[in-house]
C-alpha cells in the first residue's frame, strides 16, 4: 500500500531523437507549450507538488488527519508528474514506427474516433475529446497506433484545445516527411461544463490542415466527412 511518505523512485528518460526532432519543430512553428527547464528531477517534482497539495487541502479547511484524505497530496503529486501532466516530458515521447511507403500507398489514411482526456491549461479541470487524423502518404507511413499515441503523450499536458491540434498536426508533419496531415478535435470542457457558465451540452471543434488537406476542397472534404 502507498503511504503518504512514497516517492517515485524513477530517473529522468533522456529523449530520443525523435522526440527532440518533434520538439524542434513545434519550437519552430511557435506551437511548443509554454515551458521552462527548472532543472528538477522526477523525484524533485514530486516532492514539491506533494508539499503545495498539502497547502492546498489545509488551506481549504480539510483535515489531513482524516484517513481519507491523508494520502491526497501524495496522490495529485504523482498524477501529476506520472500521468496527466507526462506529455511535459519529451523522455516519454512514444516510440513511433515510421518505415519506406514500399507498398506505395497514395490513398488518404484516416484514424477516428481517437479519444483522450486533456486539462485545460486556465483552470486546470478536464478536457474530454474525440480526435480524428488523416494523411497522404508520400515516402514514409505510420503504424496506426502510433497515432493515437501522439495524440494521448500531446493531451497529457496543461492545454488549449487550438495548440493541441496544431501540435499533433506538426508532429505527424515532421515523422512523416509531408505536409498532407489533417487533424480534427471535437472536446468538452469542463471548465465551461462545471464551472462559470455550466453549459453542460456545448462542445467545441478545431482543425487543422495542411498541404492538399488545406488546397483541394474534395481532399478537405472526404477528411471532414464522418
């Protein structure tokens, strides 16, 4: 059983070229989220977090005596640094297959449906949304997965829903050595769902397209059709 005192005992993953490719070029594109390099480790991040969220809880009242909340903070601070803020470290990019289009594909690849849970970078509440990905294949093609997990290490991040479809899109853009990537993003937020205006039945869409996806109207629409 985790007590309140567990660390996370795990070393900092150096990225892969891939990764610092990705980086690269969202830096590039001015797309990268807002970062600095604190120079903290794992560990470090955890500590402080686990520290604020112990502030936190008895600043709003709570007792952290109470058995259950007394492992709270240690809980946010590893949810946090492990799981849905771990699209801030490039060590956990996905190992992505890219290989030669060799069978000479040259017909729209599109993934739908991808679905991912994000928090929005304002409020630090949840985004939940489906994304759909298409490309042309030129010289190089993706394993399919590989998708849904570029899109799953990008939501894993404090986000705005307009940057995480243009990241994913670079992204794909970068790997696959083309501009014909289209991404498309339907989302809740609940920082508009559970707080403020509390509409609960809103959603918002973005896209983004490049090359043939953004200049052939029949391109674009065989993308946006279901």
């Amino acid at each position: 059983m985790q007590t309140a005192t567990a660390t996370l005992n795990s070393l900092s993953v150096v990225p892969t070229a891939e990764a610092l490719k990705v980086r690269d070029a969202l830096i590039k594109h001015g797309l990268e989220t807002p970062m600095i390099d604190n120079g903290l480790t794992t560990e470090e991040k955890y500590q402080r977090i686990k520290h604020a969220f112990e502030d936190v809880v008895t600043t709003l009242g709570l007792d952290l005596s109470d058995d259950s909340l007394a492992e709270t903070p240690h809980r946010i601070a590893k949810m946090y640094v492990k799981e849905i803020f771990s699209g801030l470290d490039y060590g956990q990019f996905p190992k992505i297959t890219v290989i030669d289009n060799k069978m000479k594909v040259d017909e729209m690849v599109k993934v739908c449906d991808i679905s991912f849970t994000s928090t929005c970078e304002h409020h630090f509440v949840t985004i939940d949304g489906l994304a759909k990905v298409a490309y042309l294949p030129k010289n190089k093609i993706i394993g399919l997965s590989k998708i849904n997990r570029i899109v799953r290490f990008f939501a894993q991040r404090p986000q705005v829903q307009e940057r995480l479809t243009q990241q994913i899109l670079v992204t794909l853009q970068a790997m696959l050595e083309t501009d014909n990537v289209a991404v498309s993003i339907v989302a809740t937020h609940y920082c508009v769902k559970a707080r403020g205006v509390m509409d609960a039945s809103s959603s918002t869409q973005t896209t983004a397209l490049g090359g043939l996806f953004k200049s052939s109207d029949k391109t674009r629409a065989e993308f946006l059709a279901k």
